[in-house]
C-alpha cells in the first residue's frame, strides 16, 4: 500500500483489444438475425434540380426484391416530428431524405432499394432508372467570396471571435507584416468501418438497432423524434466503432433508410454505405484564409487579422473556430477576426478531427513562419517571444499551459539548435532537407456525464455508461480510473458504453470524454466506497465504526485505515458478513463551474517536421515528426500515444495526400473512393516521437485530464508545409502540396 498510483498513468494494453483482433468486437454491420434483409442506397447524379420520373419497376421485378422506398412512397411514412433531434445539428432546415423530388446536392440519397440479399439489393439498385431536370448549381467557394455572409444562428460550442484593439493603426504601423492567403479543399472521413446500421425487427413493433455513431443516445433520439416511436420501443446500441473522427456526430443516412425500411417492411434490415457514399456525408469544409500579421524588429506582435470564408450547404450552417485561435495562441494587443459563410450546393461539412482549429491553425503557424523570415529571426523564438499566459480574447488565465515545456524538449529532442534557417541550406545526398515548426492548441473540455456503478459479493465491479469508444481508449481508461479509484484488480472490473439505456453521456467529440465521463466514473466509484463503509460499520464489533471515509484507503480489493494500514478488511467480506448481494450508485458529478469560469482550459502542442524534398521529381517524405503534448494528466501514456501518433498521420495526410477533387461542372467530387483519394501508407509514415509533458490541472476536473483525442493533428500541417519552405524556398499555401505545386 502506498501513494503511488496502480493503473492511472500506466501504459496499459487496450482491455478491449483481444475482443477487437480476434473479431469477437461486432460492429454496426456485423449483427444478424433470422429473415434480416437488406438496404443498397441509390445516390443523385445532379447536384441541383428535380427528379422527373424515378423507374423501379425493373427493379420490383426481380424475385427476391422487397420494396424500392423513393420520395413516391416514403412521404408521410417518418418525420413525424417537427422537432428533429440531433445532438449536433448545425441551425438551418435539416435535411429530409426521401421526402420531396428536389435534389440538393450530388450523391443525395434518392432510393433505397430492399432485398432478401446484399448481392440482389445491389444489383436491383443498377436497374433503378432516374431522369433529372437540373438546375444550375454553385460549388465553388473560391467563385463565390462575393456571396459570404456571416453564420446564422448559433451552434453549441461556436465562439463569435472577439476583437480587440485597433488592428488597422497597428498594422499600418508595424515595420514588418506578413499577409498571406491560404486555401484548404474538402477533407472527408474515411474510417476504416463505413457507416452501417443493422435494425432488428420484433414483433411487437420494438427495434433494436445497431448503429455506427459517436453517441447512441443520439441515435435514440434521433430514430424516436423522426419515427414518432417512444423511448421504449428503441434500443439503440452501438458497443464498438471502427472509427469515426466526427461523422459519427450526426446520425447518418444509412440510420434512417435501415429503421424506415424495418418498420414499414416488418423485418430486420441492414443497411451499409459504401467507401464512395462516404463521400456523400459531412466532410471538413472547403475554407480560404487570409493572415496579415505585423511585427516590430524584435519580434513581438504588433497586429493580427485572420479572416476566413467557408462553403456550408443550402440548408443548414455549419460553422467551426478558425480564426479564433489566432486571439489565444500569442500575446497580441490589436487582434480583428472574421468569419464567413458561402452556401453552395454540397451536403453540409461537418466536424472532423479538431474541427477548426486544423484549418485555422495551419494558416496562423505558416503565416507566423512568413513572419519569422521576414524578421529573420528563428520561428521557435518568435513563438518564444510572443507567448501569452493569458488567453487574450477573454482576458482569462489558463488553467495550466505548459506550451514553453513543450516548445524546449521537442526542439531539444528534435535538435533544432542545429538548424541553418537559410531556405535551400541543408541537403541528405541529393534531396532536400527542411525543418520546420509550428504550435498546436485545442479546446479542454468537461462536459456533463453520468455513470453508474454495481459492486457485487464476488467482488467484481461493472461500471457504465452511455458513452462510445470509437477506437480512442475509452473501454481501457475508464476501467483503470475504476480500478483505482475503488482499489481493485483491473480484471475484476468492466466498463460498459455504447447502449442508451446506460447513465447520460454526450458525444464522443471534442476530446472530451476522458475528461467528462472519466469524472463520472470516478465519481461513482467514490460513492461505492462511501456505501461500503456504511455497509462495514454495520458489521458487528466493527472496526470502522468511527472512521471516516478521509480515514480510509482502498487497495487490492481491500479497504485500508490510513494510519493503521495493518488494519484492513477485505471488500468482498463486507459484502457476505453484511449479507449484501449488490451495491448499485449512479453519479451526477457537478463541475466547479465558479471556478473553471475565472480560466481558460486548452492543450498546447509543439511540433517540429523534418522533411526530405526531391526537387526532380516533386516528391516529399515527412522523415522525423517530433511533437510534445501538453493536455493535463495522462491517464494511459500508450493509447495517449497512439491517439497523438494517428493525428500527426493524419496532419502529413492532410498537408501531402488528400484532396478531393470537386468538378463544377458535375457539382461533385469526383475522386470520391481511396484509389484517387489519397491517404498515407506504411511506407509514407517514417519516425513519430511522442513526448508528453504533464500538467497539474486541478481546475479543469477532479482527474487533472485535458483529453488527447485532437490535439495532435493541429499544427501538424503547418509545420509539414513551413518544412518544405525550409527545404525549397517555396512557400506553398494550398493544401495538399502535391508534386504539380514543387515542380
Ligand atoms: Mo470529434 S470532430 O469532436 O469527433
């Protein structure tokens, strides 16, 4: 018995991951069921008109073809509801499959065509002939700047950027400014596990459906407010996601088409959309950026302007944080940020991966990289010098920052001393090598949660709650913040998510469930040890009967007295001398809001890029990402890790590899599967050095955590792109940098 901690803080291996390689974790699409049929999704082939006439006979005909559901005969079959229910829905008209002849964006769900097999329903969906009047469509963003409006409504999390100061004067008076305009394309999800929903039908009218989603209670709710069908007539589970990175936010088509087709069919339907209908949901928005930065000759900050426009859909307005990171990230008197919206004729974006600060953060970090040249002055140290303990748009302290850490032992692990800043300097064989850095920041949530906890007579704890794990750790962080909190061997407990009926958690998003439901569970595990001492002083003769709860301590599945640790007993003993089976508590942690309201609570990173450019032939090789991670506590250093590794992935992917390509002709994209959509393999993926450096955050949550889950990726992209500046002289701001931009 002592201090130290047994699971917390340990590099555990994921509790789930046997399930998960031996294929004993079943997703959406892995459920079955006698006479389960199944849904195939017709997409539009216009962005923007009607459809004249929609022919299923050829379709119907096929023997072994359930039903063909179109606008023709779905009207008046769900959205009963005004009140549509969606935990993430930007403000807007949301959109109603299958319920008029307009189409609205390329790839709209038109059809879905049911059949007693996959292969048939795929077939039968071939002979589904449309004919379309189109209209004309508009989806370019960079063609439409003239049309950008500032967002309507509001959305839950979105800050309206604060200005300050007077950035005009500033600017016009600083001696030295960067201005820079930069452009990222639609980014889309591609997870491993496409969406897919797996509706079983009962007799009794009651579904249970299977669901890709970040939120089962979303799904829930979802499915009760379109279909009109009460709380008791839907269970909605979701136990395991093969990743999601935001598109599991919203509910999905696929949600819909599968418990339409099971009510109205009286069967179980499963319904998956394919890797090209991925492209067919939300996706990061198409956004332009324009920096301007002024400085004075030592470096400090003068003046920033970030202005950003990006492309939403008709319906609805999505909007994100992009600019506002550029009033937190530095010590800046006179700071103007704007925001803008341009509709056009694609589906909404949605959130992805640090949504906004990805883009936003890009263009800041180059724009300071522009600077630090300009200034010739090392970019680490202009960052240096313009640190801020503050967060200047709210005139906030943080809770913790421990970003000047970060900064010394990534570049000191890095070897940035060593750099030559001199563009075209530095060369391996015949390649061009670069250096480059950038900071990262993203939101440190807590956000409400509840958890439930049962402790049993064979000493066993099952704790749970309505949360996901899609593919981030939860099952294993929550079973060691239970194990310890309660003194437990880790085997002894398991934790429970993705089931509605489990205690209220929101959306696994915003890297916040580590530190919203890990409360809760913590939580209630302090109330199981509380019943467990009201249960032990009733034990005849007991011990315990004076002490206190301060008084004691659980370890090894035994309840200690601090001062005299040689007097225990075991808690499996309290339960059988007490003649109790179970005891059940369920947790409503309430935060500090008075205190948490005096700071602000953010992760910084700092990461640093070598790149390796071969000017011949335009290649580019991320060869060494060095990145430290300030987030608050670290519950489990190895899926923290591999969390920070897959956003570092997915930031030289987004500075290198993916782009979708839209034609305007067709409104749509049009390399919309992974042979044309690129993402990095194995062999693009060199040294990623992880390093955390830990703060002691007692304002944030009882835990001390900040999340993990998107700082990673921020930054990154800039940092890749201010590397290749380093490598080649050329400054490129249009992501990717394909070959065609160095040449
Ligand atoms: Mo994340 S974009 O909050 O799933």
């Amino acid at each position: 018995m002592n201090n130290e901690t047994t699971y917390i803080g340990r590099p555990m291996n994921r509790v789930d991951g046997y399930a998960k390689v031996t294929g004993d974790a079943k997703y959406a699409a892995d459920y079955h069921a006698k006479g389960l049929c199944y849904g195939v999704v017709v997409s539009a082939g216009i962005a923007r008109g009607r459809i004249v006439d929609i022919d299923t006979s050829a379709a119907l005909q096929l023997e072994g073809v359930l039903q063909v559901f179109t606008h023709q005969n779905v009207s008046g079959l769900a959205w009963f509801n005004r009140s549509y229910k969606d935990m993430d829905a930007p403000p807007g008209k949301h959109f109603r499959y299958l319920q008029t002849d307009m189409v609205a964006y390329s790839q709209q769900p038109v059809a879905l065509v049911v059949a007693e097999t996959f292969e048939l329903a795929r077939y039968a969906a071939t002979l589904v002939n449309i004919s379309y009047e189109a209209d004309a469509h508009t989806t370019s963003l960079t063609g439409n700047l003239d049309k950008a409006r500032p967002p309507k409504g509001k959305k839950t999390g979105f800050k309206k950027p604060a200005n300050r100061g007077h950035f005009d004067k500033a600017f016009k008076e600083a001696p030295v400014r960067a201005e820079a305009t930069y452009y990222q394309g639609a980014e889309h999800h591609n997870p491993m596990e496409m969406h897919a929903t797996t509706v079983l039908y009962y007799k009794n009218g009651s579904i249970t459906v299977y669901d890709k989603t970040q939120g089962v209670l979303n799904t829930q709710s979802y499915v009760k407010s379109v279909f009109g069908l009460s709380g008791k007539k839907v269970k909605a589970l979701s136990p395991f996601v093969g990743g999601a990175f935001g598109s599991g936010l919203r509910p999905q088509y696929q949600l819909f088409m599968a418990v339409l087709a099971a009510l109205e069919l009286k069967r179980s339907v499963k319904v998956m959309l394919t890797r090209q209908q991925m492209f067919s949901l939300g996706f990061r928005p198409i956004t332009q950026q324009t920096l301007s930065i002024g400085a004075v000759e030592d470096g400090s900050l003068q003046a920033i302007s970030h202005q950003a426009v990006s492309g939403t859909s008709q319906f609805e307005d999505y909007v994100e944080n992009i600019v506002n990171w550029s009033g937190m990230l530095y010590h800046c008197k006179n700071v103007q940020q704007d925001y803008k919206l341009v509709s056009l004729d694609t589906y909404t974006p949605l959130d992805m991966r640090a949504p906004g600060a990805v883009t936003g953060v890009f263009g800041l970090e180059c724009a300071m990289d522009e600077l630090a040249y300009k200034l010739n002055m090392d970019p680490l140290e202009l960052r240096r010098i313009n640190y801020s303990v503050e967060d200047g748009s709210m005139k906030k302290p943080y809770s913790s920052k421990g970003l000047m850490d970060c900064y010394e032992q990534a570049a000191a692990r890095f070897g940035w001393s060593q750099r030559n800043p001199a563009p075209r300097s530095m060369k391996t064989g015949r390649l061009l090598t670069g250096w480059g850095m950038a900071t990262g920041m993203w939101d440190a949530m807590t956000v409400p949660a509840r958890a439930k906890a049962t402790f049993t007579a064979d000493g066993k704890l099952t704790v749970g709650s309505a949360t996901a794990d899609i593919g981030t750790g939860t099952y294993t962080i929550m079973t060691q913040i239970a194990a310890e909190t309660l003194g437990l061997p880790i085997d002894n407990v398991t934790f429970q998510l993705g089931d509605a009926s489990l205690p209220f958690a929101y959306l696994e998003g915003g890297s916040a469930t580590a530190a919203s439901v890990g409360t809760a569970v913590q939580k209630a595990c302090l109330q199981i040890r509380e019943r467990l001492l009201s249960l032990a002083k009733d034990i005849p003769d007991s011990p315990f009967r004076e002490l206190s709860i301060e008084q004691l301590t659980f370890a090894d599945g035994k309840m200690y007295m601090i001062e005299t640790p040689a007097n225990f007993i075991h808690l499996k003993d309290i339960m059988t001398l007490t003649e109790t089976d179970a005891v059940n508590v369920t947790s409503t942690p309430l935060p500090n809001i008075f205190k948490q309201m005096k700071y602000a609570k953010n992760t910084h990173s700092a990461v640093f890029v070598e790149v390796q450019v071969d000017e011949e032939l335009g290649l580019v090789k991320v060869s060494r990402v060095v990145s430290a991670i300030a987030a608050g506590r670290i519950l489990n250093p190895k899926t923290a890790r591999s969390q920070i590794m897959g956003g570092i992935v997915w930031g030289i992917s987004g500075a290198l590899y993916e782009e979708s390509v839209m034609d305007h002709q067709f409104g749509r994209f049009v390399n919309h599967n992974y042979a044309e959509y690129h993402i990095p393999v194995n062999l693009d993926i060199n040294d990623i050095e992880v390093i955390f450096v830990e703060e002691n955050d007692d304002v944030v949550n009882p835990l001390g955590v900040k999340g993990v889950g998107e700082i990673g990726q921020v930054g990154v992209a800039a940092a890749v792109a201010n590397a290749i500046f380093h490598a080649t002289g050329k400054r490129i701001r249009d992501l990717p940098v394909t070959l065609d931009k160095l040449l």
